[in-house]
C-alpha cells in the first residue's frame, strides 16, 4: 500500500494554540484566515478521484471489444485503478493502459478474492467496497453505483436498484409487468446461460402485449437504463418474452455482463453477435443517468 504524503505545517503564536487546543485555526484569529508567511496552514494533499461509474461502463464494454479501443471518458479511471492492480502484483504493468479488458477483469477479480471475496463478489466488475479498498490512500471514489439490498417484485428476486428500474418502466408504458425470471437465480432456466446468476437480470412476459407495445416496454426500460431486448422463439429455445439486464450493476454475472457490453457496441446480446434489433434510444444511459436528467 502507498504512504500518504507528509503533511508539512508551519504554525507560531496564536495558531499553534490552536493546533494544541483542537481548534480550527480562523476560529483562534477572529475567523480571520492567516495570510502567508509562516501563519499559514498546509492541509492534506487531496488524493486523486476515480469515477466508479465510468469504470463500470469499461468494464462491461472493453472485454467485448475486438481492439484496444478506450471508452470514452473512462481510460484516466481504468488507469488508476490498473495501477494499484500491478501495485498489489496481480496485473502485468503492461496492462496499465486504460483498457478495462479482459486480463484487468481477471486481476480485479483477484484481487476480490484476496479480500475473502467470492462468487459474484469476485467477478472483476468493482463494487463500492472492493474499490475503496483498493484506492486506499491512493484515491478517492466519487459517482458511487450501489445495487442495494434484495428485495422481491412479482414474486422474483431483485436487488433494489433493478426493481427501482423496473418501477419506472412501468411508470413511463402503464403496463403492469408479469416477472417469468429475475435475479441472483442460479441453474434456475438452463436456457438462459446463467445471465439470471447475479443481480439487474429479469425476464418479462409478453402474454396479451401488441408488438407495438412491446417495442414500448422495451424503449422505456432502455430508457432508464437496461439493455433490453424481445426476444422471439426463432432466435432460441425460448418462448417470447423481453429479456433485460440493468446497465452498470455490480453484481452482474459473467453472461450478462458480456450482454451489456454487445448492448452498448451496437449488438443484439446473443451468440450469433448479430445487430441489436430492438428500439434505438440515444443517448445511452445508466439509471443514474437517467436520474439525473429526470
């Protein structure tokens, strides 16, 4: 781990009372600052920030990418993340590079795993906790993304930021939404591939929906930020319903975080790597995103 840097302070009279008595050092001047010279006081470097927000975007999109291509407004997080990933001897320096790709996955998720983390805790997506642990003393964590605890809607389970998600959608379409999958449901649908193993994943029926109305369901959880889909019976062994997977979830699965990837570069998030054939919604944004402009 690195030192923080030394402080250096340089305090006479009436200041260095201050310091003794625990007092902020205007309060012992008349709210008076010092000015200059040896009255005045140096307070703690503040660390550099790191984006927790953008270095989730690179972490869905950068392993789906067939180059090195940075994501826009990310690389300078990825990098001082990567950094302290080589710092602790679990990334190459090498791999320094911006590029959230698939050996920084595998670091990340080492390092999880160095901190007692297993499963979906140590998938190499950065969760608040894991990601304040590693800038420790190093950085600060700002744009936090939390999932929140688990909660049911329609009789499946969900972490809040996904039903909160889910509200919404049906909020903008005025349609009540039949949940046929949630989250965190391991082996629950072979069909699924395990995107269902971890949290933002959800399954809808579509019994009694137009195609029309389909295509809004699926606009508005686009909206709000899932990559969202309708998927029809030709394209697998499935009945039709819309299939959704919350953008910049933590707690993805490895299947569903490739989804959101293939979402943001254009695809339709299946294995034939085909183009996305649902809605366009530009631009594309995160619930919090949404949020923020709501």
């Amino acid at each position: 781990m690195k030192a923080k840097r030394p402080v250096s302070m340089a305090v006479t009279g009436l200041a260095a009372a201050a310091v003794l008595v625990g007092l902020p050092m205007c309060a012992a001047a008349g709210n008076s600052a010092p000015t200059g010279g040896a009255g005045a006081a140096v307070g703690a470097a503040e660390l550099p920030k790191v984006n927790m927000a953008a270095v989730l975007k690179a972490a869905q999109i950068d392993p789906q990418r067939p180059d090195q291509t940075l994501t826009d407004g990310a690389a300078k997080h990825v990098r001082k993340v990567e950094r302290e990933l080589a710092e602790r001897g679990v990334l190459e320096q090498k791999y320094v590079d911006g590029h959230y790709g698939t050996a920084t996955l595998e670091a990340y998720s080492a390092f999880q795993r160095s901190l007692g983390y297993d499963g979906l805790a140590a998938n190499g997506i950065p969760g608040h906790r894991s990601l304040t642990a590693l800038g420790d003393r190093a950085f600060d964590v700002t744009h936090i993304v939390q999932p929140g605890k688990r909660v049911t809607y329609d009789g499946a389970t969900f972490n809040k930021r996904t039903k909160d998600m889910l509200l919404e959608s049906q909020r903008l379409t005025g349609v009540t939404f039949a949940v046929e999958q949630g989250s965190y449901n391991p082996g629950g649908d072979p069909t699924s591939a395990g995107t269902h193993d971890g949290g933002g994943a959800v399954d809808l029926y579509v019994d009694g929906m137009s195609p029309k109305k389909r295509t809004e369901v699926v606009r508005a959880m686009r909206k709000v930020g899932f990559a969202a889909w309708y998927r029809s019976p030709e394209q697998g062994d499935w009945g039709p319903h819309i299939h959704a997977v919350a953008l910049a979830d933590p707690d993805l699965s490895e299947p569903a975080r490739a989804q959101t990837g293939d979402y943001y570069l254009g695809k339709n998030g299946l294995a034939n790597d085909l183009p996305d054939d649902g809605p366009k919604v530009k631009p594309i944004r995160t619930w919090e995103g949404y949020q923020r402009t709501h």
